[in-house]
C-alpha cells in the first residue's frame, strides 16, 4: 500500500482545512493557509496571468482535495477553461466530506466539486458554461501527456518527499507538452529545482510568495 494513502485532516492557520500524510512529514497545502495558498499561486499567479475571454487549457499536476480546480472554477471570470488533472491516489468521498471547502467555493459550485471528485478517469464532462474537466487516475511518470498546455499548476509533494518528480527529465516532459506563450506555476522555490527548470528550456522567475513562504516560482516557454 503506498504511504501516500493514509492521511488525516486539519485545519490551517486561515481556516481552511487540508490533509497531512501519516506516515511522512508532508502536507497537501501550506500549514499557513490552504485556501490563501491556492488563491496566491494558482488563481493570481497563474489563471490571472492571462486576460479574461482567453481560451485557456490547463494541466494540474496533483489533483488532491481538488482545491486548485475549485477554485479555478469560481475565479474563472469569462476565461473559457479545459482542465486536466493528473492524480495518483485519489481521496475517497468520506475523505472530501471532511474538508470545509463548501464555506470557500459556495453552495453553487460545490454539488460539481463532489462530480469532480466522482468522475471516472478519462471521461471529460462539462462542469458549468465554459469549465471541461478530465482527471486522470494514474502517476504522472505513467501518463502521456495531450500537450497544448497554456497553463500547469505543478502542484506534487515536495522534492525532499517525491525527488523523482523535480527532475529535468520530468521538466523536459512538462515542456514539451506546453503551448508557446505558456506558464508553469508552483510553490516550489528550490534552488535544483529551478535549475532542473532552466535545463528544460524555461524561463525562470521567482515571485513573492503567500503568507510564510518568501517565494514561489513562475515558468515560462516562449
Ligand atoms: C501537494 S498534494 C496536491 C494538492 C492538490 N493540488 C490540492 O489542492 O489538494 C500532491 C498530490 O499529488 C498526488 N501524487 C503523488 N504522487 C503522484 C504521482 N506520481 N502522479 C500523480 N499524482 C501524484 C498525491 O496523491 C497528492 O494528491
């Protein structure tokens, strides 16, 4: 059984829960808050990046407790989105049932996060006017990729926990499947880890990060 499958949940310093691994020192959001995690590096740093009405299709590495495909949903403004998720161990319903997402999505969208967690894998369904959603049940090493990505939130455990995904090769794979003009955004500011980034062919900038992180990162391929 893998170690990524027993987790409990609790709440961050801003209310909004997350879970942490049993049996390793990780958590899926920052302990400082969740919900301001997601909304600084995925929504502004990311989603916002591109004008409202742009035609945008995202790759989120990490599907997890579906926080950042949420919210992506609620802060979509007229951006038309293709969203694809990759996620390796998915929560059960009882596990979702256990995060106080509907205070931070709202009771409109909150019957389509429970599809998103329903979903089987590979079955594409439209969530609302302008949102398609796909999820892929599989590790990402295992999955090829469609390509023509805009936007990645590349959001997996930290490379003390899972190295095997902060690699250049990993990048060079991520790279490749990305549109021109596009961006990859996570939290993950680590010196190697960026220069993984730069040996893939992206441009690499660091901005400032949410509440008790200094920075994140934001890739670009021209
Ligand atoms: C940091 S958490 C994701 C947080 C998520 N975006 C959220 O908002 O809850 C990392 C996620 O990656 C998943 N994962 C771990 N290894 C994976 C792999 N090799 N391929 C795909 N998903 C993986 C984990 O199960 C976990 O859900």
């Amino acid at each position: 059984m893998s170690k990524f499958l027993k987790r409990t949940p609790f709440i961050t310093e801003d209310g909004s829960a997350s879970l942490r691994l049993d049996e390793l020192p990780e958590h899926y959001h920052s302990m400082h808050g969740a919900y301001r995690e997601s909304m600084h590096i995925y929504i502004k740093s990311g989603l916002h990046f591109f004008p409202d009405f742009a035609v945008i299709k995202i790759l989120e590495m990490g599907f997890g407790t579906g926080l950042n495909a949420a919210l992506t949903l609620c802060n979509k403004g007229n951006r038309l989105i293709n969203y694809h998720t990759i996620e390796a161990y998915p929560l059960t319903l009882e596990e979702v049932g256990l995060l106080n997402y509907k205070t931070y999505i709202g009771d409109k969208y909150y019957s389509e996060f429970l599809r998103m967690h329903s979903v089987q894998t590979g079955e594409k369904i439209c969530i609302d006017k302008g949102y398609e959603f796909t999820k892929t049940i599989n590790t990402m090493e295992h999955t090829e990729l469609e390509g023509g990505y805009q936007l990645i939130y590349y959001d997996a455990f930290g490379p003390e926990i899972q190295p095997e995904l902060w690699t250049a090769k990993v990048f060079d794979k991520l790279y490749a499947a990305m549109a021109s003009n596009s961006i990859l955004v996570t939290y993950c500011a680590k010196g190697s880890v960026k220069r993984n980034m730069k040996a893939a062919g992206f441009e690499v900038e660091s901005l400032e990060g949410p509440p008790g992180k200094r920075e994140i990162t934001r890739c670009f391929k021209k």
